[in-house]
C-alpha cells in the first residue's frame, strides 16, 4: 500500500497510521480477462430491400463509417474443467456505406447491419450457493426459489471499430454465409426484413476491431478505512447569462491549428531538436 492514499472526492491526504477500522464490502472482482485484436475481414453486410436495389445497380461502394450498436453476451460453464466458462459474444455493426451509382457520381448513403461471433475462454472461480436478497417482494418468491448456483457476470469492451475497405461481390461466388437470429430491436433501426438469398450481390466489408473481455464475482473483501468521504467544495450554480458563460470558455487554439505528427495527445508536445 502506498504511504497516502487520496480519498475521492477529497483533498485531503490520509497516511497508513490514521486507518480507523478494517470494513468488509460486497465487490465485484475480476478474475480473469483477456484482451484482442481482430481483423475481420469480409463480412456480409444485411440489407433492406430499397438498399439492395441500389447495391445491384451500383457501380462501386465505399465504407464511410461502421460503429458497435450492440454485443450480445452469454456464459456458459465449461464441463470437467471447473470454474472455466465459454463467452460467446456476437457483435452487431452499424454499417455506413457510401454507394456510387456511376463512377463519376455523388455518393448515395445507404445503412446495412453487419454481425460477428467470437468465443473466448476464461476462468470464473466456482460458486454453488444461492442468493435472496431483500430488493424482491413478497410476490416474487416462488420466483427466488428457483435461483440455481451463484454465476459470474462477464462483460466484454469494444474500443471504435477501425473501417479498412467495402467491395460489392457476385454472391454466387461467396461461401455460404452464417445465419443469425436478429434482435427485433435491431431489426427497428432499420426499417424492415433484410434481403436474403434472393439478392444477387453481396457488400462485403473489413473491420478492425479492439476488445476486452472479462469475468467478474461478486465476493466480500475486507478493506481498510479511514474515514467517510464528505465533499469539501461547494455546488455552484451555473449563470442564467449565456455570454457569461461563454466568456468563461477558453480559445480552442489547438483546433485551428493541426498537431504535429510527433506529438503524443496524452502528453504535451515538446519542440523537436
């Protein structure tokens, strides 16, 4: 432990002697967690109708922009290798694709939805105990009762997908392709049933994409204290005048001008010798 440890929210500064009490808490720790670095090349991305029209009339296609909408997240045990569990992840991208109708046109904006599935093995620690607590009613007891062992909870971090390229693809030519069960409310974003295997091309797309995954358990672990945390500072309230507040703004400098190449973002940029 280090010899201060500042309390947040505070600013003041308590050393190892002025611990009052050792106090035991219910938190959530990680035991394990493991981090990627995928090149998912080739994905197809789903259509509307009115999108694939466009798509089969279109000379070429661009990716403008893909973004995570959404991760569905399972756990499963695995057997005869205790407190191991499988995470299935499958990730729903938001796909934006610029579509040129001629060679020399402007580009059309056309939405598609674009998924991918990865496993990924960690360990979870092992619980066979059953937990009531008290935020359920009464009417919900037969509900509690039917509570199984004790799981952990995993939960996976995706960083901004990276778009690499778009190609549009005769898909006599591509691999059969693995079906998904989408989600009705990804369905809604979109306005309507995807086009399936009547569709005579394919936009294929490649993504680089970050992600952390990990297990987490609620356990109890004992901690020292040294005291509450109470707020030193005051609440201001902000000023009803909007050129105050603006005044209070400073220059954006930094956005007129480009940064250097050899400047970091996290730290200050120093003149090259």
């Amino acid at each position: 432990m280090s010899e201060n440890v500042l309390c947040n929210g505070c600013e003041d500064c308590y050393p190892e002697d002025k611990i009052k009490e050792a106090v035991c808490i219910n938190a959530s720790r990680i035991y394990d967690s493991c981090s990627d670095k995928d090149c998912l090349e080739d994905l197809p991305v789903l259509l509307t109708k009115p999108a694939q029209c466009m798509i089969e009339k279109a000379a070429n296609v661009r990716l403008n922009d893909i973004e995570v909408c959404s991760v569905s997240v399972s756990l499963q045990p695995i057997p005869f290798n205790k407190g191991f569990y499988a995470v299935d992840m499958t990730f729903y991208f938001d796909v934006c694709l610029d579509v040129f109708m001629a060679p020399n046109a402007m580009p059309m904006p056309v939405k598609g939805l674009a998924v991918f599935s990865k496993r990924a093995v960690l360990f979870g620690s092992d619980g066979s105990v059953k937990v009531f607590t008290s935020d359920c009613g009464t009417e919900l007891q037969d509900g509690q009762t039917a509570a199984s062992r004790t799981c952990p909870k995993a939960s996976v971090q995706v960083a901004e997908p990276i778009p690499l390229c778009a190609k549009v693809a005769d898909k006599r030519h591509i691999p059969c392709m693995t079906q998904y069960r989408i989600p009705d409310a990804i369905m809604r974003r979109y306005g309507g049933e995807f086009v399936g295997a009547e569709a005579e091309k394919q936009v294929l797309v490649s993504v680089g994409l970050f992600t952390i995954v990990q297990i987490e358990r609620n356990v109890q672990m004992l901690i020292p204290a040294y005291d509450f945390c109470i707020p030193h500072k005051e609440c201001v309230s902000t000023s009803e005048d909007p050129c105050e507040l603006f005044s209070s703004i400073e220059f954006p400098t930094s956005e007129f001008f480009p940064q250097n190449i050899s400047c970091d973002k996290k730290k200050s940029c120093r003149p090259t010798e």
